[in-house]
C-alpha cells in the first residue's frame, strides 16, 4: 500500500486523551488512518444515494411516508424509563450458614 506523509494539527487535549485510552501499540497514523477510511465510506455511501435519487426520485408522498416510519423506528429504539424505584433498598437479613 502506498502512504503519504501528512502534517496536522490537532487539539492537544483530545491528543493527549487518545494516548491515554488506547492500547501502547496504538499509533496515532493507525488511528487517523481509520477514521479517514470511515469518513470516505460515508461520503461514498451519500453520493450513491444521491445518485439513486437522481435515477428515480421519490414523490413526496413516499417521502413523508419514509420520515413517519423513520420517526416510528426511531422512537422505538429509545429504552423507556425505568419503572422501578431509584431508591436505594435496605438489604435483605443474612442467613445464617446451614449446618
């Protein structure tokens, strides 16, 4: 694989962050690396939905329909609250060992 040497500059404190959570075998040139990769999926995966919305644009109805069901499956992945109590409970009597 060929590489190109780059300069950057970066925010000393999330720098410093980094080095302190990651693995001593971790290099900064891996991790950039990385995120580079990640980054040019997304934007490939947008130009290719971009491109199928130029082939075969959706109405409008589709499109209202597609944000209802997108809020419906949103919604759906937000965990409802808790029902018990957050009130610490005294605990229970220790047995004694049986014999």
């Amino acid at each position: 694989m060929a590489t190109t040497k780059l300069s950057i500059t970066v925010d000393t404190k999330r720098l410093e962050e980094i080095k302190k959570l990651s693995n001593a075998g971790v290099s900064l040139s891996a991790i950039i690396d990385e995120a580079l990769q990640r980054e040019l999926t997304r934007l490939q995966l947008i130009a290719l939905l971009e491109e199928m919305e130029r082939r075969n644009p959706i109405s409008e109805k589709g499109r209202a329909e597609g944000e209802r069901l997108w809020k419906r499956l949103k919604s759906s992945w937000t965990p409802a609250p808790s029902q018990r109590s957050r009130k610490k409970s005294k605990p229970s009597a220790t047995r004694s060992p049986k014999p």
